[in-house]
C-alpha cells in the first residue's frame, strides 16, 4: 500500500501527541477559570452558514472551502472555522432566551483549502472561545488577556499582542469609499489578489504582506481615524483595561482580519518566529454577526488560536508536569509485585512505564533514559521480600530505600 496522507494533512503522534494534549488541558482549564463552558459542535455545516457568516468577498468563503454535495443532494461544508458554527448553535437553541450573557470554549479540526507550508496546513485544529450579551469594552480587553495568559502559560515566549478598531458598519463603508479613492490611482502597484480585493473587499489590501502593496497603502487614510465618537471611546476604554491588566500591545492602524463579520476591536498574537504563518492567536468583536444569520441583535467578542503553530513554537519541556517514572524488575518472581505498584501509583495519577518482559537491569536503564525518565524504582527479589524498592534519582544519580507506603506518599504529594 503506498497511500499517504492528504496534502495539507498530517498525523500528529508520539511526543506530538503528548504536547497536543497537554496544551488542549491548559486552555481547557483557563478557559473554565475565565467561565466559558465547552461547546461541541458538527464537523461540517449546511454552505450557507459560512458564506453568509464569514462573507462572500473573503478568500475563505471564496477559495478555502472544502464544499460538496451529500448523498441527498444538500452543499455542505467542511467547517473553516468555528465562529459561525458557534452561532448557529447559539440561535438554534435560543440560547439568548435563556440568559443575557454566555460563553464558550472550543477545540477542534477546521478546513481551508491554501497552498500548505510550515504552520499553514489544509486540516488545522483551534481552540477558541466566544462570549455572547455584552459590548463592554471590559470583556474585549478580557478576551485579549485571557489569550495571552493562556500562550503565556502553556509557555510561548517573546508575543506581540496587535490591536485596532474596525469600527462599525457605517463608518467601515464611509472609510471604504475614502479607501477606494486613495488607492484608485494606485491600483497598477497592487499584487493580483490586491487588484481583487480593490474591487470586492478594499479594506483587505491593507493588511497585504506584498511589498508594493504595502508601500501603495503608506500614507492611506487611518482607519481609527475615521470612526464615531462611540467607536473611539469604545476602543480608548479597551486600551485602558489592556493597560489595568497589565498587556503589553501594540496599535496597528492596518490590521483588518479576513472575515467579514468583525466590528470594532480586532486583535492579534503574533511571534516573529514562524515566517509568514506568525499569527497565534486570532479575534475580535463582531457585534452585528448574531443579526446577519437571523437573531436579534446580539455583540459578541471571541478569538481563536492555531494548535499547530503553539506547537511549532512550544518548548516540550515547559508542559512537563510531573516527572515520568521507570519501575524496573529484576528476575520473574517481582513481576507480579512490580505490576502492582505501577497500577496503584498510576491510580494516584503518577505517569509509570515498566517493562513488560523480564530482562536485564542494564537494558531496561538502557532504555528509561531513552524515554526521559527521571526517576527509576527498582524491585529485585530483597525488595519485594520487604516490602520496599531502591529509588533512584537518574540525574542526580542517588539511590535510597523507601517502603511502598513511602513511595506512594511521595508521589501523591504527601
Ligand atoms: P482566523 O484568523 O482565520 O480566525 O484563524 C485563527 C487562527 O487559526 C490563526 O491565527 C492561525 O493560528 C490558525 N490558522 C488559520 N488558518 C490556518 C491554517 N491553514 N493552518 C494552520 N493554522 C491556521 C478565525 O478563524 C476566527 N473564527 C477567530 C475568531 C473567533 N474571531 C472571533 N471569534
């Protein structure tokens, strides 16, 4: 068989697996601290939803979906990302009904058709949440600091958090035309997908990495410089909670996300380190999105983080809770009793590997430190007669003789 994986996808196993899970149980903990709880929602979705969720002019719904025809004839679509699906649920359920403010956390795999690279792939996985009820300008900056705490804990260093207001819809089409008048000169200096975005989405061409395009946008019209007195102050009370909070950020007048349904503050975490693919973590408010699939008006804020790039950039080492531990046997008259510490150490949580056939001492320290283990309990027949094992410290190497009673204490905490 010579089948391999589909381009843009990939297996994520051994030591990646284990960061995986590790950094889906830290964001699952601080997601609960700050209050959302999990949502779960289908993997794909009627088409409709993320062509009228995320919009029409953007590249997602344009070039990225993963779109067919089921069996029974409906368009259904491979979920590109979890905002919209958040709020279908979220009107499904008439959860608005039921209380004024929610929130939710989500993790999952999500599918956009782009040219793969480093940090950039055709399956992906998120985790990200959205809170639903409020525009207080307290829960952006909230939402802001809790997707920085979280990278911060899971241990990424050296991040740039990026801020800006897109403000709301009005002003977003009176700086447009402002936009569009500016670039109307310009628009042979633009890249291919500029010249298109010209015309169907402007605003876009300003957060272009293409050099001309970038150098065509200098002196545009500034976007925080075109919004309401309501806007403004919206966003002055956002930098000022961020500075209570004590996040460090950075204004970028350009930064316009690629999803049609923002308003207001847009924000991203990016990091130097992963080339092109530098951003972390994503999001903003979008106060109208709950009433352009069909509710009342609802504001909303969320963001939503690239599992794939945290990896690429986490220090295994900084998730490693609690040290991994080798019981090693010596001759088959220990088995049993050896099996029987690692099953009561494992029940108190303790991480154990031991050998499943008897062999040498040499071959099983051989490969414990392979495995990374710090610490080995060592069981031979003296051991086992009293109840006791030699407890080696592998990097210190020093070993001492505890009891069972002893060991299980130690690694309980006690
Ligand atoms: P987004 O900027 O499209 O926003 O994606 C969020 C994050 O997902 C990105 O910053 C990146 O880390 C990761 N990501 C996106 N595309 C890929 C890819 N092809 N390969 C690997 N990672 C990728 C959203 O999806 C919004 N729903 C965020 C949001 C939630 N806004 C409000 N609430």
């Amino acid at each position: 068989m010579n089948i391999k994986a589909v381009r843009g996808t990939k297996d994520i196993l051994f030591k990646d697996s284990e960061k995986f899970n590790n950094i889906v149980n830290v964001a699952s903990e601080v997601f609960e601290n700050y209050g959302y709880g999990r949502i779960i929602t289908p993997i794909f979705e009627e088409t409709a939803l993320f062509k009228r969720g995320i919009g029409e002019g953007t590249d997602i719904v344009e070039k990225e979906m993963y779109t067919f025809e089921d069996k029974g004839g409906r368009s259904v679509t491979l979920r590109p990302e979890g905002t919209a699906s958040v709020v279908r649920s979220y009107l499904e359920h008439k959860i608005g009904k039921q209380e004024e403010f929610s929130k939710f956390y989500y993790f999952g795999p999500m599918f956009r058709y782009e040219r793969p690279q480093a940090g950039r792939y055709r399956e992906f996985n998120q985790l990200g949440v959205e809170a639903f009820g409020s525009s207080e300008a307290v829960l952006d900056a909230e939402v802001i600091s809790l997707g920085y705490g979280l990278l911060e804990k899971i241990g990424i260093e050296e991040l740039e958090v990026q801020i800006n207001s897109v403000g709301g819809k009005e002003s977003r089409i009176a700086y447009r035309e402002k936009l569009v008048d500016y670039l109307s000169d310009k628009v042979e200096l633009l890249c291919e997908d500029c010249k298109t975005r010209y015309e169907k989405n402007p605003l876009r061409v300003l957060d272009c990495k293409v050099k001309s395009c970038q150098e065509a946008t200098k002196d545009a019209p500034v976007l925080t410089e075109n919004l309401s007195e309501e806007e403004t102050a919206h966003y002055e009370e956002v930098k000022k909670y961020l500075d209570a909070f004590d996040v460090k950020y950075t204004e970028n007048p350009k930064l316009v996300r690629g999803l049609d349904y923002y308003s207001k503050t847009v924000f991203e975490i990016v990091t130097n380190k992963l080339g092109a693919q530098g951003t972390v973590l994503a999001g903003g408010r979008y106060d109208g999105l709950v009433e352009t699939m069909g509710g009342k008006a609802t504001p909303g804020v969320g963001f939503a983080a690239g599992v794939e790039r945290i990896m690429l950039l986490l220090d295994q080492d900084k998730l490693t809770k609690k040290a991994p531990v080798a019981i090693v046997w010596l001759g088959e008259e220990s088995k049993e009793f050896s099996f029987k510490l690692a099953e009561r150490l494992r029940k108190d949580g303790v991480k154990i590997n031991i050998e499943l056939k008897s062999k040498s001492m040499r071959a099983q320290m051989k490969k414990i430190d392979k495995l990374g283990a710090k610490y080995a309990i060592i069981i031979g027949e003296d051991e086992m007669k009293n109840n006791q094992v030699q407890l080696k410290n592998l990097k210190e190497r020093t070993q001492t003789v505890y009891s069972i009673e002893d060991v299980v204490a130690i690694w309980k905490g006690e």
